[in-house]
C-alpha cells in the first residue's frame, strides 16, 4: 500500500529484454535500505525490487503490465516517480493507493494558473464513473483531489512543489498517464452494480 505522496523522483537507467521486461531505474533512495523483494510504486505502478546497487534498483514487468501501464512507453532517462511501500506508523499524507493502475489517462492541457497549474485529462470510458469532484486519484502515482468533472474529462491543480518534485513538470498535452481510481469509489460501485 502507499498513499500518493512522491519521495523520489528518479529515471530510467536501462531496459533489458529478456522474457519479462527489466527495468532498472536511478534513485537517490539508500538502495541499502531497501530489501530485495520489497514494493516500490513506479510512476504509480507497485513493482518489485529483483536487484539493486549504489544509486539503482532493478524491477521485472510482465506483458500485461506494459499493456495495462505507460511502462511500455518508457525509453532510457524517462523519468519516473517513486513511493516506497506504507509502513505500519507512517503518516497518510495522501489517500490510499494500492499501486495497481486502472488505466491510462492522456494530458489534455496544461495551463497556469496563478503560481499553480491546471492540468485537465481524459480518462478511458469504462473508468469515468469512477471521478467525482472533490474524490482523489492517483495519476503516475501522485495523489490528487479533483477539481470538476465533464463526462470523460476532469481537471487539478498541480501546486510548484507537486510541479517540480514529480513528474508532472515534463507533461504536455498528448502525453499518456498511469491511473488508479480511488479504492472506495471502486467497492461503492461494486456494492451498487453487482452484475457489472
């Protein structure tokens, strides 16, 4: 579990065909602190560490992740957002998140606004209903508030922080996101619509 809140951003390194798809990524975590075995959320997708070294760590990723993800996309330095697993006494400074993506969602606009930045994007059909203005979402896995909704479109505001320490800084109009729906949002509308 995580909770949408970024610790690291870092980049991909190299990407190794072989089977399933090696990813190895350059951090600034202290790689000795981090177990092989353990989770870490990339770009919002929950990955497990298989190697790792001084300043990197290394992840598989499976077809249906590169289909399901913008990890197929990924080329040697995209930069990539990273969260380590929640701990048991850690602050929830976001949501929830389970670092499983729904979908990918594409960047609309980008526009500034104040000091801050408004960011509309266009989620997949069948994952509209799940968005609801003041509900979260995890979008490469940042915790965020939504600001309105339109059909298949809803906007947030980025603050300068959010803007430069993840990600976000580097998206344009066009790019193509990672995004997990709010957890609740996802039971409520099995609790409503059993047969869907």
């Amino acid at each position: 579990m995580f909770t949408g809140i970024i610790s690291d951003l870092g980049a991909v390194r190299e990407i190794t065909q072989a089977g399933d798809t090696r990813l190895t990524f350059s951090t600034a975590y202290d790689t000795e602190g981090v177990a092989i075995g353990a989770s870490i959320a990339c770009s919002g997708c929950c990955l497990t560490v298989i190697d790792k070294g001084p300043g990197w760590f290394a992840v598989q990723a499976s077809g249906e992740t590169l289909s399901k993800t913008t990890l197929g996309l990924w080329t040697v330095g995209s930069p990539v957002n990273f969260e380590r697993a929640l701990a048991v006494g850690d602050e929830l400074g976001g949501h929830i998140v389970s670092g499983h993506v729904d979908g990918v969602a594409e960047v609309l606009e980008v526009a500034p606004e104040g000091e801050s930045h408004r960011f509309r994007f266009r989620v997949p059909e069948d994952l509209k209903k799940f968005i609801a203005p003041k509900g979260s979402v995890a979008i490469d896995g940042v915790s965020l508030t939504v600001n309105e909704v339109e059909g298949a479109v809803f906007g947030v505001n980025i603050i300068p922080h959010t803007f430069q320490a993840t990600t976000f800084g580097r998206l344009v109009p066009g790019s193509r996101v990672n995004m997990e729906i709010d957890m609740l949002a996802r039971y409520v509308a099995r609790l409503l619509h059993p047969d869907d």
